[in-house]
C-alpha cells in the first residue's frame, strides 16, 4: 500500500483526539503512515497526549517545510490534518502551505495532497498526482463522515506596486492578534472588510496594516521581513483546546555532556535547543510577557528552570495570562524558576544587557560547578543589570523558596 505522510498542523486536532483517529483508521486500511508536526504550536499538544513516538516533532519546520521533506523522503501522498476556528480559515492555511512549498522550488506536479479539516470535516483534494486515484478513493471509503470541497485557486501569495508590498490574509476576525514571525504586531479592527487583512512592507519593514491597528514598538523587534515568505497568522490564544486525554508524557534528561543555560526572546527555536542541541538545557532566560509564559508552559514539561523578564505588556497569546499580573504566571512557572517584573517598555532594553554582558552575544552559556550555585549566581546578575527597573519577583513554590516576594 502507498505510505501515507500525514502532515499535522497546530494543537487543536491533537488535543481533540482527531489525529489519533485517522491514524487507527488508516492504519486499520492497510496504509503505513508516517506522521509530523510542523510548526511549533502543536508541540506540547503531542507532549500532553503521549504521541511523540506517533508524531514526530523533534524538527523545526514550517508546515512547507515537513511537506518538502515527506517528499524528498520519497513520500509523495500527504494528508493534512488539521481543525481551524472556521472552513475558511482552513482553507486559507491549506492553500497558504502549498503556496509556500510551491515558492521555495516544490514540484506540486509531483504530489498529491489532500487536506482533511475537522472543523467542519471536509476534505479538499489540493493536488493529485497522476495514478494516485485509488489510493484517494481507498482514502475516501476510510473516511466517509467527510464531505469534498473544492479547493481554491492558488494565487500568488502577494504583488508588488512601486517600492510597496502587499500581502492580504483572510478568514480573520475581530479582536484577534496579528503575528507575524512569532512577533505580535498589531491587533484585527472591527472595521476589517471581509473578513480579511493586508499587510503592507517598503524595504523589508513592515508600514502598515489594513484593517488592523499596529503595536508601533513590537514592529521594532521584527527583523528584515520577506512580506511573502513570512509566516503570519491571527488568533486570540494560541491554543484553544485542552486534551481530553492528558499521558502526561515528560522528556527524561538523558545526561549529556555539558550543561547549558539558553537565552530566548521568542519562541521559535526553544525546542530545537531541548532536543537537538549536544548539551542539557538546565536554565532558560526569556525576556517578554508573552515569550515567558509559553516558554514556561513547555519548559515545565521537561523540568528546566526559567528566569523571565517581563514589564507587564502581555499580548495574551495563551490562556490564562490576562491583563499582565505578575501572580498570573504562577501557573506556567516550572520548579525552581523565578519571574523578574520590569517597570513598563524595559524588557527588550534589560534583555539586550543580559545577552551583551551574560552571554556575550550568543544564546548560550556553559554551567559548570554545582547547578543550584549557577542558577542562583545567574538569577543575581540577572537583577543586578535589572537594577533600578525591578518593581516584582515572583519564585515557583519549592521546599527552597517561597512563592511570591513582591520589592
């Protein structure tokens, strides 16, 4: 039977048990299937349901990029899986990942790809690769409770006019956060026209959105941008669902070689440093709101302390983390971490301190010696290039600290 490459997109479909189903059903068909994560939001989602030897999400990639992989592995018949907020947003990101494979040189001629949203439970024949039309009708019988849609026409992702680029995204709604590679940018406006937005860039910086209002100074923490390449997306929270069914998997520290402390201000590569990098990550130092309170609830899932830098300007990516109050991160706190509450618009300046002079320039550091030592040597410098900015410590709850020690 031709193997199946089943490309698993966000936390949703995992959370609700979604993914497990079309894999016992597809393997019950005969198919061998082989399944990936891409993007980052659904890693913990895989974490909570005990799938990490189901789904594979120790790569770093774009959902574009999991489907070039599948394929230079000789794995030409995809199924994403996936359950959006609307029908149409799912379509949206369907028809956004394969104009991304497409752009970065992918053959869509050479594969077949087949879109099974649960939202609504629908499927969406994207592409169909010449002989592949018994094992999409295999497929069909195997999943019968869905009903065909038509895809859309992949347009081109964005045009050009003058020095300006514009790049629209639909299936958008009011309220929700506008992010754009990791980095919150803006708000969707109530006055947002069909349901969708358009970004504007001039020279590799973004200048405006229609139908959105911009976060002036989160615009300076994003990079040079490719309007076409970047990955953007909207929503209130980045996790909408909890797991019905709750492993409780937890990653064993294996005892590597070296010790190390890793400094983050998004983020995108926090699993890679667990998971690929030839030390033990130990301690963590995030700088933002929004940075702390993921990194915390995927750090706490492998036991590795945190020291977050934070001023209270969250943008309230994940639930439970509201208006900013620092005793509001005591749910995403991992044993042994610590919480620094800066005076507002200081963690991005405090931040490039501790990377200058604690880490000099890179995103890691070695730990030698005793580990609490090192922590408690790491947490004073911390304060120390703080200092005069401090307003609140919050500590997790361990026989060796208290909870909460407000200055």
């Amino acid at each position: 039977m031709t193997p199946l490459g089943l490309l698993v997109h966000g936390p949703e479909v995992i959370d609700e048990g979604e993914v497990e189903e079309a894999i016992e059903k597809l393997k019950d068909a005969g198919f061998e299937v082989e399944a990936a994560l891409g993007g980052i939001t659904g890693k913990t989602a895989v974490i909570d349901a005990g799938m990490r030897g189901v789904i594979d999400i120790s790569k770093d990639m774009k959902p574009s990029e999991v489907l070039a992989d599948f394929v230079t592995r000789g794995i030409d018949f995809i199924l994403l899986v996936n359950h959006a907020k609307t029908e149409e947003s799912g379509f949206v990101l369907g028809e956004g990942i394969l104009r991304n494979f497409i752009d970065r040189g992918g053959a869509p001629e050479k594969l077949s790809c087949v879109q099974l949203e649960y939202s609504s439970r629908v499927s969406v024949r994207w592409l169909a690769k010449p002989g592949d039309d018994t094992v999409y009708k295999k497929i069909r019988e195997v999943l019968s409770e869905f009903k065909e849609r038509e895809p859309h026409r992949l347009e081109p992702r964005y045009k050009k006019e003058a020095d300006l680029m514009y790049r629209e995204i639909r299936g958008v709604h009011p309220g929700e956060k506008i992010v754009v590679d990791g980095i919150v940018i803006g708000t969707v406006s109530p006055e947002c026209k069909d349901n969708s937005i358009t970004l504007v860039a001039k020279g590799g910086k973004l200048v405006d959105v229609v139908g959105g209002t911009v976060i002036t100074h989160n615009l300076e923490k994003l990079p040079q941008l490719d309007l076409g390449k970047g990955m953007i997306k909207t929503g209130r929270v980045i996790r909408r669902t909890k797991p019905k069914i709750t492993r409780g998997e937890i990653r064993p520290r294996e005892g590597k070689r070296r010790k190390i402390a890793c400094f983050f201000y998004t983020v995108e590569h926090l699993f890679p440093k667990i998971e690929e990098t030839d030390g033990d990550v130990e301690v963590a130092i995030t700088i933002g709101d929004d940075t702390t309170s993921i990194a915390g609830d995927i750090l706490k899932r492998f036991g590795i302390r945190l020291i977050g830098i934070t001023d209270g300007d969250v943008d309230g990516l994940i639930e439970g983390i509201g208006g900013g109050a620092l005793e509001e991160y005591t749910r995403f706190l991992p044993d042994g971490s610590v919480i620094i509450r800066l005076k507002p618009e200081r963690d991005d300046i405090i931040g490039k301190r501790i990377q200058e002079e604690i880490f000099q320039n890179t995103d890691e550091i070695e730990l030698t010696g005793d580990l609490e030592q090192q922590f408690e040597e790491l947490k004073q410098r911390v304060l120390e290039l703080a200092k005069g900015d401090v307003i609140g410590v919050l500590n997790s709850s361990t026989p060796k600290r208290g909870r909460e020690k407000i200055l």
